[in-house]
C-alpha cells in the first residue's frame, strides 16, 4: 500500500524547444533517513525568535519570526507571559522575568499574531523550501501557572495551528523516538514545564520537568564538554 503521507512530488514541464523537464522533490519516497529518530538530527533553530537583536531592553517584532522561518529555522521559541497582574489577563509575547510579570523588552507582541504569522508562512511552499519539514514551537511559559492565561494559549494554538496538531496519543511522550516521515508538516509543541489541569497540557507534545526533554544553556553545554 502506497504511504501518499510521504510521498515525492515529481512534476513535468516542456521547455521552449519541446524538451519535457521533470522535476522531482526527493522529500520523503526515497529518502533513507525518513524513518530515522530525531536523535539523528540537528535541527536549525531560533533563540528567543520574537526579538530584533539584545536578550533584554529591546524590541520584539513578529516579522523577526517570520525571518527565522525564511532562514530554515524549524524551532522556534515565544516567551510568554500575562499582559496584567490580574487573574482574568492576555497572553503576550516578550522578554520578561516571570516574578512579578516585569518585562524586560521595550513592547511586546500579542500572542494570537505570533501563531497567525508562523500558521501562515511555516508550511507555506511560495515562502519557504523546508515547508515539509515539522516546526518545533517551544512555548517558555512565564504566567505564574494562571490557568485562565494557560487555556488562551491552548485556544490560540487550536485556532491558528489546530490542522498541524499532533494526535492525542503524541501528548507528554518521548519525541525522540519519532521519526521524520510521522512529524510531516505537523507542529510539535513543546514546554518548559506542563501544566496539569489546564487544557494547553492536553497540546504538549514534551516538556522540560519531565524524562524526554532537556534545555540545556551554554553553560551546561561547556559543563558536558569538560566532562
């Protein structure tokens, strides 16, 4: 039976001088390494993709994620945070310390522009060239574990990303066993904690307080190295 999720894209063309030119997208059909883990991977990535340039006391731009998409990044992380110390409050995007909700970039970003932007151009064939490849959303929650903050972000992400979500059977599991072909043109969410309770930990795909996911800065990587 043919694996069509997988398949190769071949096209033909007949030039100016009656040459018929195929063309061929080797993307999945013949590629040896599609059923390979993602522990066989390095994946182009984007720190902290919503700012123009200094981790702290500078401004955030949706199109600087929008240019990390057009550069191969295919992870991408949004810090996010409550808009107002109040229980009933928006998720933003922004740089910002989490106690006390003090944010530390010049503005911020509503979250539903964030996702409406990576919904349109990280699968988007007439933007990019790794279009097929999965996106990896790396969600740094700063909300003081405010619930009704958490179950906006889960409604966004239904609503902007919803048609790339994995199945429920992919939530909390250990994602480096998946493969490429399986994580085609979908959305792997992952977390810096979850967060049971609320409806976004239904959405995680791994998280940081638990076995599957590790964060790990430049100082613990020289740590690894010296080791």
């Amino acid at each position: 039976q043919k694996d069509d999720s997988c398949a190769s894209v071949n096209a033909d063309e007949l030039n100016s001088e009656g040459v018929v030119i195929t063309y061929f997208r080797p993307a999945f059909t013949n590629n040896l390494y599609k059923k390979k883990p993602l522990t066989d991977y390095y994946i182009c990535s984007s720190h902290k993709s919503f700012l123009i340039g200094n981790q702290k006391a500078d401004y955030c731009d949706v199109n600087m994620i929008k240019y990390a998409l057009h550069f191969g990044a295919r992870y991408i992380e949004l810090d996010i945070m409550n808009k107002d110390l109040q229980a009933d409050t928006e998720p933003i995007v922004c740089s910002g310390i989490e106690k006390g909700n003090i944010m530390t970039s010049l503005n911020h970003l509503e979250l539903n522009e964030c996702l409406n932007t990576i919904s349109l151009t990280a699968f988007s064939e007439n933007f990019l060239q790794n279009f097929n490849d999965p996106l990896f959303l790396f969600l740094n929650l700063k909300t003081n574990d405010n619930y009704t903050t958490l179950d906006k972000i889960h409604d966004s992400i239904v609503e902007f990303l919803g048609k790339y979500l994995l199945p429920s059977n992919y939530n909390h599991v250990d994602i480096s066993k998946l493969n490429l072909c399986e994580l085609r043109r979908k959305v792997v969410i992952l977390t810096n904690k979850s967060v049971p309770s609320s409806k976004l930990d239904k959405l995680i795909n791994a998280s940081c307080d638990k076995p599957f996911l590790n964060r790990i800065n430049l100082d613990g990587i020289d740590l690894i190295d010296r080791s």
